[in-house]
C-alpha cells in the first residue's frame, strides 16, 4: 500500500542536478546553442532518478519535437531513452498542453503549437553504475533558457531484480494505408472491401508498431499522436501484444484504438491516472465541428501501472491503423516499457528535425 511504503524508513540519500545560478544570482537556466548536444546529468554510481522536472523558452514553435531528450545508463552507448521532449512528457506533434496522469503532468497557459510548458515526470529509472542525461538542440535557433531538475536517489545496491526504464518514440507519416484516404465506415463500398482480402487482418504484421524488443521486461504504457489526414474516424484499430515469439492471435487483443485508450465511441478530451486525451486539437472549433469528422491533432495515452505486460524473451506491440490498417493517416508514438539490460533492440531510427514537425497553421 502507497500509504504503508510512504511511511518505511529510507536507505537512500536524495540528490538533485539543476540549473540553478551557482554564482548564488537569479539566472538560473542553460542556454542550449543551435544544433548543440549538452549533458544536463552525469551521476556516478548506484541510484535511480525519480523526477524530471523542465520548461524551455525557445522562439521556434517546433522546439518541442526539435529537442530531443537521451538517457543512457551504466556507460551504455546506446540511449536508453530517445525522444523529443514534449512527446517524452506525453503530449505530442510539438503542442504545449496542460494535463495530469500517473507518470507525468504538464501545465501550459494555453493550448497551442510551441510556447512555455511545466514537464514533469515521475517515473523510477534505476541505475547500476551511472547515468546521463543529455539535450540536444535540432532548433536552428539557440534555446536561450532550459531550465530543469534532476532528482534522483543513491543507493547502496539494488535488488537484482530491478530493471532499467526505456522510452522510445518513432513516427510513421504516412501509416501505410490499403485504402489511401477515408475510414472504413466512408469509404466507398466498404461492405464489399469487408468481404474481401483487404478487409482482414489475420496476421498484425502491417500494424503501426510501437515497441519491438528483445530481453525480459514489462511493458507499462504507450501514448500515440495522430494526425488525421484524410477526414472521418481514425480509430477501429485494434491492439495487439505479441509475447516471446507467439502466433497470430495473439493472447491480448484487442477491439479498436478508442477501446485500448480506455475511451469508448471516438475519443473524449479527458485525462485520468492511467488513460486518456493530453491534446485535444480539432481542425474547426468544437461547436462548429461535424461530430463523424474527425479532423484534427490527438495525443492518447494508455498507462500500464496496475496491468504491465510482462515479457520473457520479446515483445512486439502495435495498433491497427484503422480496420485492418486502412488508413493513411500520421501517427507516432512514445512505448515506456523496463527492460533487464541498459540497452535495447534498434527497431527504428530518430528521422531529422524537419521529419518530425506537424505542419498545422
């Protein structure tokens, strides 16, 4: 019980790494320089860090996915964690939003394309022998202010049990769609697409993959941007978990995007512990909106804190897009999963700056 664990005696020190003024003054932030890679933590030693705390100002209204945050743990050389920093803290496509859940909060004066945005997550991200923590600049301006918090733990040991946090984020722009634009429920004889090969997915294979790993883990949550490209419902598609090698289909399936959100008939702009909307962003304003068009900008996020995926050799996870992948639409994606080893599976590739900005007026 949280109550119980809160009240146990300690034996770990608590430690911090920010951006304060050392000369003991009031400039307390970094400045980042126009493609400039900083280290804003190394610690040595045994530990875990349990809070990431930021806000950046930058004149570029993309900075959010421009910047990019990399976590490397126990000397590894590959990043642990890899994503742009807003879509790290669970809100995508490069928008500030304010929202709350089990493992981050954000909070924004306003609902729009770049601009001042409190991140903060709390998640435990342990570590045997260091970790580093790192920024780096895609902007082609300077970041005149990063200012940030890195709280973490120093610990004697940690039980061998214990495993390492990843986060990784990847974008399909377009999803690779059989039908090229629509949904299923406005494309044009869609009963008659529905009897035929294109309509059945009996195999996951073309899904929008989130996570592809190799190892012994559990995978705790996921949050997915999507942008609709071509009108009508995105959603319909299904979830599906792949665990160590298992056949189609596979044990945890699922029955469309809104019902693994936890959400039900379309999406609703609500945010809870463990699911729900972080970014709501309709192409028209709400009360002008056609409720079956679907337009717009959608950050989702499903939170495995009660009801991890646990993993003994591999897990492959992915989402119809759309039925049976009909759909063309943007989608990307943020997988959180613990893993036995510091480094994990490359199952895709940082695209550049100018690869992951939204094109929204």
């Amino acid at each position: 019980m949280l109550g119980m664990e809160l009240a146990r005696a300690k034996d770990f020190a608590a430690k911090r790494i920010s951006s304060y003024d050392t000369s003991g003054r009031n400039r307390d932030a970094w400045p980042l320089g126009a493609g400039e890679t900083k280290t804003l933590a190394e610690i040595e030693g045994c530990g875990a860090i349990s809070h990431l705390w930021f806000t950046i100002g930058c004149e570029d209204r993309h900075y959010l996915r421009k910047l990019v945050l990399r976590a490397y743990w126990d000397g590894a050389q590959e990043p642990a964690i890899e994503s742009p920093v807003g879509d790290f803290f669970n809100v995508g496509h490069g928008f500030r939003a304010s929202h709350s859940c089990a493992f981050f909060s954000t909070s924004a004066s306003a609902q729009e394309l770049g601009g001042g945005m409190a991140m903060n997550a709390w998640l435990s991200m342990p570590f045997r022998q260091g970790a580093k923590i790192e920024i780096e600049n895609g902007c082609e301006c300077d970041v005149r202010s990063f200012y940030f918090y890195v709280d973490y733990q120093v610990h004697p040991s940690l039980p061998e049990d214990v495993l390492y946090f990843h986060a990784q984020w990847k974008r399909d722009n377009p999803c690779a769609g059989w039908t090229g634009h629509g949904s299923v429920w406005q494309t044009p004889a869609w009963s008659e697409r529905m009897a035929g090969p294109e309509g059945a997915n009996l195999d996951g294979r073309n899904n929008y993959l989130l996570l592809d790993t190799e190892g012994r883990g559990h995978f705790v949550g996921c949050n997915v941007s999507v942008q609709n490209l071509y009108r009508g419902w995105w959603g319909e598609g299904d979830d599906m978990f792949f665990v160590d090698g298992e056949d189609f289909p596979p044990d945890l399936h699922g029955t469309g995007t809104e019902d693994y959100f936890c959400h039900a008939w379309g999406m609703q702009p609500n945010s809870t512990p463990y699911h729900g909307v972080s970014l709501w962003q309709p192409r028209r304003p709400q009360n002008e909106r056609d409720p079956d068009d679907w337009i717009g900008l959608w950050t989702n996020y499903r939170l495995h804190v009660v009801d991890p995926v646990p993993f003994t050799k591999s897990l492959i996870m992915g989402i119809e897009h759309g039925h049976a992948n009909n759909r063309s639409d943007d989608w990307s994606s943020v997988a959180y999963w613990y893993l036995d080893r510091p480094e994990h599976k490359r199952y895709c590739e940082l695209p550049p700056p100018q690869e992951r900005i939204v094109n929204w007026a």
